[in-house]
C-alpha cells in the first residue's frame, strides 16, 4: 500500500505545481522577459499615441529613437515592470480575493483554491499580457465551480458590477494557465487531524482550552500566509500546517512532531547484521518513516516555512488596504502597467471573439478543402456510369487485389483474439501518461517529500 507521502508525488499538485525557490525565481524572470520581448515586438509594428507611450528610456529592453536605415526612428518603448514588480501586484490582486471572499462569506477552501489558481496562472504568465485585475474575478468564479460553491453566473456579475462576457471569457485562458489541473490540496483539513490526535494524548485531554485556543490561531494563519506568500509551491500541506501551529503555539506543534516521528530501533536490530531477519527489515522501514533522522529532516522544513510564513502574519492584512501603501506602492505600479500592457491580449472579450473569427475561419477553410481539394476518385469503367459488368471483369479485380489494399481494412487479426489484439495505450491529451485519480493527501503525516 502506497503511504501517503507516494501518495502526495501522485498529485499534480506535486508534480506540476512544486518548485525549489531557485527555480520559482528563474520561471518568474523566464516569463518576464518573454513577455517585455513579445510586447516590444508588438508595440513596434503598431506603436501607441505618442502622449501614451513617452516613458524613461533607461529600460534595458528599449530601442527607442535608434535610426533607421531610412533615417527614422522607432518608436519611443514603454518601462517594463520587473519580476519584483510584478509579484508585487499578483500579491495585491490575491489580497484583494481574499478580501471579497470574506465579504462574500465563501468557504476557506474556495478562498485559498481561487487565490493558488490566480498564483498559478501568473507564473507562466504575465501580468503585463492579461489583465489581473479581469483575471481575478475569473479566478474566484472559476474556484466557486471547482470546490462546489454553486455560484449563480447572474447573481456574481451583479455582485462585481461586471457582464457574463467579461467572466467567461478569460475561463479557458484560466484553464490553459492551469494546464488544466484544477486539485489543490490544502492545509485546513490536516490541521482538524493533528488536533484530534492531541486531544487523544491522556495528558492533554485536561487542557483542552489550549488546543482550541491553538487552532484558531493556527486557522487564521492558513487563511491568509500561505495564500500570500509562496508556501504552496515549496512545502507540502502538512508542513505548512505544523508551520502555522508552530506560530500558534509552538510548544503542542513540538509535541506533535515528537509523538509522530518517536520510532528508536532496540540495540542490535538497527543494523544489518544485528539479526532479527523480517523483524530488523521492518524496523528499518519504521525508522526511515517515523525515525529520528526524518524527523530532523521535517523540522528543517516546517522551521523554513515558519519563517516565510511569518512575513505574512493576519495582522498584515490592513497593509493592503492601506491607503498610503496603496498611494505609494500599489497605484504607480498600476500606472506602469497600462503603459505596458499587451495591445493585443489585454481585452480579454476581445481577444475571445478574434480567436473564436479565426477558428470559424479555419473551419470553412477546411470544408472548402473536403469539396475541392480532395483526391477524385477513378471510374472503373468510363464506359458504364455503373461500373461496369458485375461478371468476370468484378472477378479479375478481385484476383488481382493485392493484400495491404484489402477494400475490407486489411488481414484479420488472429482467431484467438476476437477483439483485434491488444489494445493500444492510451496517450493523455495534454502530454504524459494518465495519472491514476488522486487522493487527498492532506491527513498525511507531513505529505510528500521535502
């Protein structure tokens, strides 16, 4: 039986969604200079009005005013945002989901699922290609459909002062940004368990206070630190749980970890040749489990991500909402940005009905092919209209038919097999091979590798 840290390296989650710091930073700067390079290529072929488009020359990207061979110049190149800039905004777009999902009374699991998917599309995607302040509606629409929230689409666009058009026509730029994996694992349900099995704990059963006073603290931390930071992308829903009860109370997230990963081998069983046959090799199964050195493992870890997520404590929420961080901070940043912005994506309502003309376009296209273009098929008999004598010319074509243009699809396939032998794997749509369905890994004990 699979444990549940294989479990965790099954999910897409883990396999799509999880990276080292290093390698976030770098996909982050990838994405960036994709983006200022496609813009600037865009904004050459068809510049802006010059009184929306005159900004400090300094950025690296810029070419402005380089003469032609003709003795032009081209057009003056906007200041790009950096990929600082840029997170900076994506952070602010996720306080506000947050924020109207708490207006909204929506479950913790649809506010965090809404916040990852805004996270997410935006690291392969830039803020400067497509609108964040569109896409976070969508976000937040599309996680209410994810986790069940059954939001009514009229009721929504009514609340946001927005059309249906304007929400659904960025759900499948979501999707794509997603690479169509919708699961995302959360820390709310482990943090259930891990109370559950102090409470079992015959000493603390008389200080039951303590532990409820514990998980709400812990609760009102994973309902907005992780969402804000990173923690999602480098350590595993478990991990950010004792993380976030070790800010709570530091002392049971401790305890937690000791009676968890308590296992110590007897003398002489704890190595090879200490003898005990099945009985030492399953000792050494429980101590690469639950030992004392995956515990040091689990402790570097969950002090890691105590650290990031102790950036991001609840009472920074006022932060963003602050009107003097939002004067100095938010606003010239949002100003950059429309200066910035992708000509040719940034309406999304737009860009959905170019996309829908051109494949109308591509389809007719492909008809007038079918009809046209196709191979013409040869009479048999251009004397016959019918094809000719039915009698001994039907049967000399049949002689001399050879096999691999069997009118009837080929040999037969051996008689053992009435179904037409093996059948053939199966490739997944979006690359890769099908991934087994998913289970929710979060009542893992730390859930996955570190």
């Amino acid at each position: 039986m699979a444990t549940e840290d294989a479990r965790y390296r099954d999910s897409s989650q883990y396999r799509l969604w999880s990276f080292s710091p290093t390698q976030l930073s770098a996909l982050r700067e990838k994405t960036n200079a994709a983006a200022r390079a496609r813009i600037s290529e865009r904004l050459l072929s068809h510049p802006l009005p010059v009184s929306t488009s005159k900004q400090d020359l300094s950025a690296p990207t810029s070419n402005a005013n380089t003469p032609d061979p003709d003795g032009n110049s081209t057009p003056a190149l906007p200041e790009f945002l950096t990929p600082a800039e840029e997170l900076t905004l994506v952070g602010y777009y996720t306080s506000e989901i947050l924020r109207a999902s708490e207006a909204l009374h929506y479950a913790d699991e649809i506010k965090a699922t809404a916040a990852m998917f805004l996270k997410r599309f935006y690291i392969t995607n830039s803020i400067m290609t497509y609108p964040p302040a569109e896409m976070f509606f969508v976000a937040l629409f599309f996680a209410c459909k994810v986790d069940t929230g059954h939001v009514n689409l009229a009721e929504y666009t009514k609340i946001f002062n927005k059309s249906a058009e304007e929400i659904l026509a960025g759900e499948f730029l979501l999707c794509q940004g997603l690479r169509f994996a919708f699961d995302v694992k959360h820390p709310y349900r482990a943090l259930r368990g891990a109370m559950m099995e102090l409470a079992s704990l015959p000493d603390m059963q008389k200080d039951l206070k303590r532990l409820d006073e514990a998980e709400a603290k812990a609760r009102k931390v994973l309902q907005f630190s992780p969402l804000m930071t990173d923690a999602y992308f480098h350590y595993t829903p478990s991990q950010i749980m004792l993380a976030a009860l070790s800010l709570a109370d530091r002392g049971l997230a401790e305890r937690l970890i000791q009676e968890t990963f308590h296992f110590v081998a007897a003398e002489g069983n704890d190595t090879p040749g200490g003898g005990g046959g099945d009985n030492n090799k399953g000792n050494e199964e429980k101590a690469r489990v639950i030992g004392s050195q995956i515990r040091d493992k689990v402790l570097g870890a969950i002090e890691g991500c105590r650290d990031m997520l102790s950036r991001e404590l609840p009472e920074r929420k006022d932060h963003w909402l602050n009107k003097q961080v939002i004067k100095t901070q938010i606003t010239p940043l949002r100003k950059k940005l429309l200066k910035c912005k992708d000509p040719e994506r940034w309406n999304l309502v737009e860009l959905q009905r170019v996309r829908r003309e051109q494949a109308a376009k591509k389809m007719d296209s492909d008809d007038e092919d079918d009809l046209g273009g196709g191979k013409k098929v040869k009479k048999e008999e251009d004397g016959d209209i019918f094809g000719g004598d039915l009698g001994h010319s039907a049967k000399k074509r049949k002689m001399t038919v050879k096999k691999e243009e069997d009118p009837f699809g080929g040999p037969m396939v051996k008689k053992e097999d009435p179904f037409g032998g093996p059948m053939v794997k199966k490739e997944e749509p979006f690359g890769g091979t099908k991934v087994k369905k998913e289970e929710d890994s979060s009542f893992g004990r730390f859930g996955g590798a570190l």
